[in-house]
DNA sequence: GTCTATAGATAGATAGAC
DNA sequence: GTCTATCTATCTATAGAC
C-alpha cells in the first residue's frame, strides 16, 4: 500500500531517527553540499564523531535521509505497473507521487532537486532506472515530444512547489486536491491517434 | 526588448566571458556549493588566482553568472507590468520567462534551482522581490490557492525542466512552443468570479 | 554511545614576483 | 594578467579514551 499515515522521515525519535531528521531540514535549507557534518552536529548538540558512530560516511547519510522515499517511489511504480489500462497508470502514479510529496514536504525536493543527491544516487543505487520507469508510466509508450515536456515540468514543478514557501500554509488535503488537479490539467491534452485498449 | 537572440551567458570570449561560461557549466553540473574555485580555474587550464583577479570572492562570481537572467527578468516584469488586461498581463510574462529559459536552459535552473544561489541572492540582490513581482503577475490579486499551487509548479517545473536531460534534443523552437501549451493548461482553468475588464 | 584529539585534504582567499 | 607560494579555516574521516 503506497499511502501512509506517517512522514517518511519522522520528526522526531532517538538516535538515527533525530539524526536523519535534523540532517533532511538542513539539506532542504542549505542543500546536501552546503551542509557539513558539523553542522549536522551542532543542530543535535554533539560532536561530529557522535554522527560518525552512526554513519560511516556523509554520503551515506545522504543515502539513509533519501530512502524511504525511493522505496515508497519504488512500491508506486510497481504498483502501477501491475494496472492494465494507461488511464490506471497514470492515476496510480500522480495519487501515489502527489500523497508522498504532500505527507513530507520537503523530502522529495531534496531527492529530486539536490544536485549532490543525484551524484550520489548515480553511484551508489538505482535511482535513474526507477526515474525512468516512473516518466515511462506517466508518457507512455513512443510519447510526443509535447507529453514529455508536460511530464517533466510536471514531476519538477511538483517537488519543488511542494516545499516552497508559497504552499507552505496550505492543509495537506487541500493542497493535495489542486496538485492532483494541475497534474490532470497537465498529462490531458489531446490523445495521439491511438485508442486506449 | 525581451527577446533576444544571443544567450544570457555567451559560451565563448575572452577573460571573464570564458569564466562565466566555465562556471555556469559547474554550476549547472554539480551545485555551486560542489563546485570549487579550483575546478573553475581549472576548466579555464589557469590557477585559482588568475580566477581571483577577475573576481574577488565566490559569492561574485555567482552574481556575475547569475545577473544577466536577474535582468532579463526584471525588464519582463516591467513590460507586464505595463499591459492593462490581466490576460496581457500573464501571457507577457509567460512568454518572456520561456524565452528566457529556452534560450539559455542551464542558467535559469540555476537561478531558481540552486540553494545556494538564493542565499547568496537573499544577501546582495534583490531578487525576493522580483521574484514576488512575477509570481504576483502570474496569479493577479487575491488568487485562490489553486492558482498559487498552479503558479509554483509552472515556475519550478519549467526552470528545471528546460535543463533535463529528457528534453534536451528537443530544437528552441518545439520546446518553447510546448512550454507555452503547458503554462496555458495549467494556468487557464476555471475563471473566478471577477470578470476582466 | 559519546567524547577528545587529530590526521589529511581541500576550501576560499591574499601577497607579491614576473 | 597570470603566476608561485602560502595562509587560515574548514572539511571529511579516523583512532582511541571514557
């Protein structure tokens, strides 16, 4: 089930659950390559070997912050994978997208939007198959060049807007509404010569 | 006049123009915060103080990278500004921005894309302004959440998605066009209850 | 599990020769 | 204008005491 009560990352916790929080707010504010292990530090009141006990490198804090949302990603696009017609497909995908942005903000901003976040994915997961398959869901087979770049403002727009100061008063059940209706808006425009079977 | 032919930042020249240019590229590539003066200077095949002579500190030269959009932006809002009917009002702004970022699609993903630029932003420019000036033209007064979510997803959405890599071998001309059908969308839904005069 | 201490590398930045 | 040389601060990361 792609929809969850909880944040991927919690707010609060003991240990690494507080690590990674404190680490997500600053990689959201100064982003991954602006932030240190110091700083990270400071914001938990120890020391930069205390965050080394946890987490042998900062790339792997990167990885841990980032997680839960590729694995939530990743249960969406199977799940719509597992859907027959295209119209279902697109549906699972924007539901399932739009609940995770919505429920944590400012998580998916940094997966997407961080530079140093991509580097490291690149390296150390699969990260880019998974983009891929999710644009694959949205665009569908052999797209127009329209529908590619409606999808790709689409999947940015949605990350980024989600974190920005100017939603940032809007209730989650609102602001998941007009993110769903702007992404109908968006995808439906006119259907190529091909039926739907 | 907004449209120009020229891009913001050239990609060649002699001095600072090859600086920018190289810069830009970094920035682009890998954050301003993951780049270093020593990469810069060396994608120049120069030492990190021949970067120095022609810009004091770090910050300057994102300035430098960044001030030929900040520009171009302000005489878009200026023009908009001058229009009477709102839908003048919003479609200059639309097609400035995307001529903007058409014609030079990795500076403006920098511009509202990079963290690091808005803090520098925040300290030595302006720009929180501007940026409210077009977000204002965009959605008109007292917009509706729906709109605003609207307008922050365009924004976000077409400034990153001009520099994926997805829509890369699309030509200036078909991706303006595109990035125009798709502001329209997502703008032009229900009218509120105003009329414009 | 959290600390001190520190290594080793690299960051941004400066002085002054050429 | 571009260089060598260097400074200081900070970075990631490690070793080992408590």
């Amino acid at each position: 089930m792609a929809t969850q009560l909880e944040p991927a990352v919690p707010r609060e916790g003991t240990g690494r659950k507080k690590l990674l929080a404190a680490a997500l707010d600053l990689f959201a504010e100064r982003g991954v390559s602006g932030t240190s292990l110091q700083m990270i530090a400071d914001a938990l009141g120890v020391t930069k070997a205390a965050v080394y006990y946890h987490y042998k490198t900062k790339d792997d804090i990167v990885l841990a912050v980032v997680n839960p949302a590729i694995e939530e990603l990743a249960v969406i696009a199977s799940e719509a994978e597992r859907k027959r017609s295209r119209a279902a497909q697109v549906e699972t995908v924007l539901v399932g997208i739009i609940d995770l942005i919505v429920r944590n903000r400012s998580l998916y901003a940094v997966l997407q939007g961080d530079l140093a976040v991509a580097h490291v994915l690149s390296e150390h997961g699969a990260f880019p198959e998974l983009s891929n398959r999710i644009m694959a869901l949205l665009v569908g087979p052999d797209p127009d060049p329209g529908t590619i770049v409606a999808a790709s403002i689409l999947l940015s727009g949605l990350g980024e807007a989600g974190f920005g100061p100017r939603v940032a008063d809007i209730g989650d059940e609102e602001l998941r509404g007009h993110m769903l209706g702007c992404a109908r808006r968006l995808l439906r425009h006119r259907r190529p010569s091909a039926a739907t079977p």
